[in-house]
C-alpha cells in the first residue's frame, strides 16, 4: 500500500521522467480487495484526528471540519456512490484524497504524524475484531445445529450407534450423538482461541510511525 501525495500522485512519482506502465500500476493497486476496509480507516482516522485535536496539533475548528468530512465520505460508501478514481491505489489513499475534496487543504491534515504503515496496521487491526466476532457467531451457530443433530439422533439404547476407530482400526461402538458433540466442543474451542485473538488486537498501533 504506498504512499500518495495530496493530489492522489504517488510520492515517488517526481523521481522519474515518465509515467509508469499500467501494468506496473495495476499490479501495485490493492483498491481492488481492501476497499472492504473503508469502515476501520475512517474509525481509525477520525481517532486519530480527534487525537491530534486533544494534542492541540489541529484547532478545534480544523479537527471538526476533518470529522464532518470523513463522516460524509462514509455516508457515500453506505449509499454506495463513493467514486473510485485511477489514482486510487488503495482504500487509504482513496479516503485521504476524497476528504481533500471535501474539507481543502485543512482535509490534507488528516495524515498529520501518522505514517502510512501504522494507517494500514490500525484499519487491519479493527476490521480482523470486527470479521472475527462475526466468524465465531458462526462458529457457535454451527454448534447449535450439531447439537441439535446429535438429539435427532438420540441417546442410550435409542440412539443411533457407529464404530469408533483408534488410529485405522475399528474399536468400541460410540453413539452418533456422542461423535457429534466431540466436533461441536472442538469448535468452541476454536471460539476460546478467536476470543484471545481479538484480545490480543485491541491495542492500538497508531502513533509507532514508519
């Protein structure tokens, strides 16, 4: 994810005589995957324009005008009538120039002392919470629908009975139900572990720059 200057042209673009091939270009651009991310960069971003407020860095003023921006560019990714623009090499850069457009050269503040790494680190971070909660809703509905397959299918001498194996060989009959819930506990299991994951990703990385 590179970086861009205000005007949407890459920072090294001054280094050379001529543009870059399209291909080069194309295969530099990430605005393809990551525009999934808009919601965790405008979070991350109107925190840390908030930030730099507090810190007296941005007046009061300057930092309202940013937030006001970065809200509407949200509410244009909600209606879906964000326009994606060439230049837009990623969800990032796509977000700063659009803010530009809105707030002028105030919205060109909004990357005040943050680089671009600890940007894409915090956006990454936020969506990898969000995505996680919503896989281990998933995993624990999938639970439900085994537990509920392993009552269907009884328990005691009314229950449907199959060969338990150790290692490649048949070994004492288990109950269907019994080999269903040992999944399902496996999978809360897997719960316990997105659980820590999502610990571990509440720590904010802004501020640790390049």
């Amino acid at each position: 994810m590179s970086n861009t200057t205000g005007s949407g042209a890459p920072l090294w673009h001054g280094r050379f005589s001529a543009s870059p091939a399209e291909a080069l270009m194309a295969y530099t651009q990430s605005i393809g995957f990551d525009q999934r991310l808009w919601r965790d960069d405008i979070a991350g971003s109107i925190a840390h324009v908030r930030g730099l407020g507090h810190s007296k860095i941005l007046s009061a003023e300057e930092t309202e005008s940013i937030v006001l921006a970065l809200e509407q560019v949200a509410c244009e990714f909600e209606d879906d009538t964000f326009v994606i623009e060439p230049s837009d090499e990623d969800i990032h850069t796509a977000i700063e120039r659009r803010v530009t457009q809105i707030a002028g050269d105030t919205g060109a503040k909004l990357h005040t002392g943050r680089s671009r790494n600890d940007q894409c680190a915090t956006a990454l971070r936020l969506w990898s919470k969000r995505e996680l909660h919503v896989v281990a809703e998933q995993v624990l509905a999938l639970c439900d629908v085994l537990a509920a397959r392993a009552d269907e299918a009884g328990w005691g001498d009314d229950g449907v009975y199959l060969p338990g194996y150790t290692h490649v060989q048949r070994a004492q009959p288990v109950l269907l139900a019994h080999h269903l819930l040992a999944h399902a506990w496996a999978f809360m299991r897997d719960v316990d572990r997105l659980s820590q994951c999502i610990e571990r990703l509440d720590e904010s990385p802004l501020g640790a720059g390049a």
